[in-house]
C-alpha cells in the first residue's frame, strides 16, 4: 500500500517535469489525481477494507454489464449513436471504472 510520502515525491516529480514543460495538461490532471490519492491515505484506511472495496466496486460494474440487455429492451435504441456508452454512463460505469483505478493505485 502507497503511503503519503511516497505520494508526496510523487507529486514533486511531476511538477519537475511541468516546470520542464512536458505535457503540462496530462501532468496536472495526474497531480489532482495524487492529491486526491493522499487524501483518502491520509484517512488512514485499513488494507483489508481497500480490498474489500475494491471487489465491491468490480462487483457492481459486473452487475450493471448484465443488467444491459434488459435496458436495452425497454428502449428506444435507434436514437442513441452508441446505446452501450450511453447506458453506462447514465448507470455510473465511468465513476466506478475511476475509484476502481484509484484504489488499485493506492493498494499497488
């Protein structure tokens, strides 16, 4: 599990590299990203609920994937360009996808 510190020289490094001027809009959505990282570290949770958690999460993308079709039945998919993209975003698959990415991160 990430500590703080080690979060922390994370951070440093990047805003080298921004000063450097590489890739300044990537290196600052990765900076907000760690931040928020150390925040939720600093929170002090325990590994067995990060891994918890994190199989929570891949639980309810797994169980919004199945529950597709029948949306799918009940719609109008003619009007959508893309009915699957639409249905996860409007079921939340993109913020799951998001603080799965970030509990892996901190748990790596």
């Amino acid at each position: 599990m990430k500590t703080a510190k080690e979060i922390e020289t994370e951070i440093s490094i990047v805003r080298k590299e921004i000063k450097d001027g590489k890739s300044i809009r990537r290196n600052k959505a990765r900076i907000v990203f760690l931040r928020q990282c150390k925040l939720y570290i600093e929170t002090d949770p325990s590994l067995s609920y990060l891994n918890s958690e994190v199989e929570t999460i891949k639980f309810k993308i797994k169980v919004l994937d199945e529950r597709y079709p029948a949306w799918c039945a009940q719609k109008n998919l003619s009007q959508w360009k893309n009915p699957l993209s639409h249905y996860r975003s409007e079921a939340g698959i993109p913020l799951l996808k998001s603080q799965l990415k970030t509990l892996k991160f901190i748990l790596e």
